[in-house]
C-alpha cells in the first residue's frame, strides 16, 4: 500500500468521524465555555447570598468550594453525555472511591456535620459558658471539627463537634442570668427565721 492510499483512508476514516462526531464535539466544547463562566456567576452569586444571610465565617469558604466542585462535576458529566463518551465506567469507579473515602473518614464526616450544625443552629457562641461531654469552660473557639473551652482553672479543653452536638449541652449564659444555690446546714438549736434575715 502506498503512502498517498494509507492516507487518502486516514483522511476518510477522520472525515467520517467528523460528519457522525462533529456536531457532537462543537456542541459539547459549547457547553463546556458557557458551563464554566456560568459556574462562575453562580460562585459570586453564592458568596454575596451567604454574606447577606450571615453564614459563619469558617462555613463559607466550605460551602462555596462543595457548590462549585458540584457544579463542574455536573458540567463534565453533562458534556461526556453530550459528545458521546460512556460514563458508566468513570460511575464505578467514583462510586467505589466514595465508598472507601466514606468509610475511611466516617468519624470526620461526622465531627464536620457537628461542627456545621453547631455553626448553622448556634446552640452557644464565642464566649459563653457552657457544660457539655462532662467538662465545664468558656467557649473560646468554634472550628469545623471541634471546639476549644477555657475551664474555670486555666485548662485548655478540645471537644469533637460529632460527641458535642449529640450529647446535651448546658448553656449557662444564654440567659443573661443564673440562679445559685448555697446548701446551708443549722443545728438544731438555731432559730431558722433568724438565720433566714
């Protein structure tokens, strides 16, 4: 076979390619440019709305990052669908790795969605007082994954957001007020009016 044969079917084989794919391929690398700067409206959107809603601080960068990162991996699997690449294997093989990372991390995960909640639900602040998981202190940080209490004695106390949110929570300055009680113990002999004046 001569040279100028080899690629006279080279040249038809792409242009058949072509006239089936083409249209495909266009419309695909289409989709693609207006996917990506519409993700990027969305991302600016997105932060204006939480930083009109109040959103805690250490929440957004998160929330932002997760709704961009799932918006391009709904634009990638759109434009594979689009120009005609099956998704069934990239599926399988995502899906396993979910279940691996999911299984690897159950205890993060967990203190990351007690830690959001914490943000999200505001069950005590920066400052107040609380008793929870058997300790007793000051809130003086509230991080994704746990929250740092300054006891009554100088200690420094780290608490999993997971075992703080699931577990009872007393918060003491809420209120603004609290009520002390002193045990007092009398002797028999002592006139209880009296001692209560």
């Amino acid at each position: 076979m001569k040279l100028q044969d080899y690629l006279h079917q080279i040249y038809i084989i792409a242009y058949q390619w072509l006239i089936i794919n083409g249209l495909k391929v266009v419309l695909g690398i289409a989709v693609l440019i207006i996917g990506l700067k519409l993700i990027k409206f969305i991302g600016t959107r997105i932060r204006e709305r939480m930083s009109k809603r109040e959103v805690h601080s250490s929440l957004q960068p998160f929330f932002l990052s997760l709704s961009i990162t799932a918006l391009y991996i709904l634009l990638i699997i759109g434009v594979m669908t689009i120009v005609g690449i099956p998704f069934s294997a990239f599926a399988t093989i995502l899906g396993g790795f979910t279940v691996a990372v999911g299984l690897a991390l159950s205890g993060t995960f967990q203190n990351f969605a007690g830690g959001v909640l914490i943000l999200l639900l505001k069950p005590f602040e920066l400052n107040d007082s609380i008793f929870a998981q058997g300790q007793e202190g000051r809130v003086i940080s509230i991080q994704i994954f746990y929250t740092v209490l300054l006891s009554p004695d100088n200690k420094t106390i780290i608490i999993p957001n997971g075992k703080l949110f699931n577990e009872v929570i007393v918060n003491v300055t809420r209120e603004g007020k609290r009520r002390l009680d002193f045990e007092v113990k009398l002797g028999y002999y002592v006139d209880v009016d009296q001692a209560k004046r």
